[in-house]
C-alpha cells in the first residue's frame, strides 16, 4: 500500500491544486493512506474527508504546524522556525480551530507589513509601490493560508523579479515580519487536546524549516529532540523527499530507542507532482489503528 501523510493543497495553504485534484490524482496513482497537512490550516478537512471516502482512500486528518523553537546550546539560544504535523485530531476541537483562525488572521496582518516593506525598497528603486488593489489580487490567489510565497507569485508575474529565489533573496528575506509565534508547548498541548499526535516534520531537511538551522550534525540533531522535545513529542518523519537513506536510518533507530511514532510523506506541493513517490513502509498506518 503506498502510504503519503504529507501533502498541501491550494484550499489550504501553498499547493498548486485543489483538493478534488489531489484526491483524483492519488487515486490513478493507487495511494491507499494519505493525510492533507496545509499550513496552520484544518477548514478545509471536512471536505478532504469527504474526498477520500468517495475514492476509497484511507484518510488521517492532519495540519503542518510552524513553531518557534530554541535551544540554549543551539544557535545562540535564538528562537527558530520548526514545523510539526499533526496527525488524528478532532477537527472540530474549539481551542484548536480557534488558534488556527487566529493565525490566519495574524498572516494577512503580517502580509500587509512585508508589502509596507517591500514599497520602501521599490521607493529607493524607483518603482510604483503597492497599493490596496495589488493586496485584492495578491488575495485573490490565496485559496488558504495567506504566506510570503503568494507574494514572491505576485512579485513575478508582475514583472518585478524572474523567480521565487529572485523574490526571497532582494525583497522577502530583506522585509520580512516575524510569524505569530507558538511554541512548542503550546502546540503539543492543542493537538493532543484535541486528540491527535504532534510529529516532528523532516527533521534533516537541508533546503526547509528544519534542525539543519542549528546543526547539519544527526546525532546533535537528535540531542536537541532528547533534550528539549520528548515531552512535547510523539513522533518523528522519517520519510521525507529531502532525506537522504542515511537520515531515514538514523532517525528510524532514534525513533526505535525513544519509543515514538514514525511517519513519512513527500510534502508535496505539486511543483512537481511527487504524491506517492517517497517509500513509506506499510507499518506506518498501524500505528494509527487504521
């Protein structure tokens, strides 16, 4: 059975198809057990739901939670961005929904910022700046969580930069505004009130949100799960499209001499298309008492 427990749409957050799309290709593809993890983001799963019952896809709710992070021997002590899944959680749980909507909201508030910021660079460059019209179309392509990525698409196809990487490296980087933070705590608390479990999210992925930013080391990374994640834990991804097989069997005998949970998936955002491709072994979905 093939097996991807993470995957985002464009209904909520930074994929580039919808839900019916995602749910029609993973069936042709003949994927038995997926999860939609969209970023700080869980409205959409009620339909996902739906999705997968008519496809005859087995289906585990789940959301990609941002958290900030710090470790004092790490980095100075200076809070990073981690990202954790959750995975089997109500999703009607009312502080959970609650937090999320207050994110969502927090992210168009931050969008607003980072365009303020963009316009002073434009001003020194000569450019016309943003105006509340350019906000209604940067809004009008965001399906679900408002993100820097929307504004780096924008940032293209009018013209201003030739890519993604163009985008991030002369203005979002530059004039970025801090995330609503949440913290590990926080975050362990609301999915195992709601009934779910918190995984941590590629932990060697050298080109995302991960321990890379403190250290490229796994045994250090795995020292820094020991000691300031373990209470908040209840798994680790294993199986990602940016570990190499040696990370895959670190972490799997971490995982094995910590007694936690292991998840994989191809955090696929259809650019490109990779749902399915990562080898998830068929154990994975009886730790969810499918």
């Amino acid at each position: 059975m093939k097996i991807d427990l993470h995957i985002h749409s464009k209904n909520g957050s930074d994929g580039k198809w919808t839900l019916e799309e995602i749910f029609a290709e993973a069936s042709r593809r003949a994927i038995g057990l997926m999860s939609i993890t969209d970023h700080d983001a869980i409205h959409c799963q009620d339909v996902a739901l739906s999705l997968a019952e008519r496809y005859g896809i087995a289906y585990i709710a789940g959301v990609e939670l941002n958290v900030t992070f710090s470790h004092r021997s790490y980095g100075e002590g200076k809070g990073i961005s981690l990202d954790f899944l959750g995975y089997g959680y109500d999703i009607h749980n009312e502080p959970l929904v609650d937090k999320l909507r207050a994110l969502r909201s927090f992210r168009e508030r931050r969008a607003r910022e980072i365009l303020e910021n963009i316009n002073r660079e434009f001003q020194k460059e000569g450019r016309r700046s943003f105006t509340d019209r350019d906000m209604e179309a940067i809004q009008a392509s965001v399906d679900g969580s408002f993100g820097r990525p929307h504004i780096a698409d924008y940032l293209i196809r009018q013209g201003v930069v030739r890519d993604k990487r163009e985008a991030f490296e002369r203005y979002l980087v530059r004039c970025n505004v801090p995330k609503m933070p949440l913290s590990l705590e926080e975050a362990s608390a609301l999915m195992r009130g709601a009934g779910g479990k918190l995984i941590l999210a590629h932990p060697n992925d050298p080109n995302g949100t991960s321990l890379v930013t403190l250290t490229p080391s796994l045994a250090e990374q795995q020292t820094i799960i020991r000691e300031g994640m373990l209470p908040y834990i209840d798994g680790v991804e294993c199986w990602h499209s940016r570990h190499s097989e040696s990370t895959v069997d670190a972490y799997r005998m971490f995982a094995r001499e910590e007694g936690l949970m292991v998840t994989g998936g191809s955090d696929c955002h259809q650019q490109p298309v990779v749902m399915g491709t990562v080898r998830v072994p068929e154990y994975v979905a009886g730790q969810f008492r499918l």
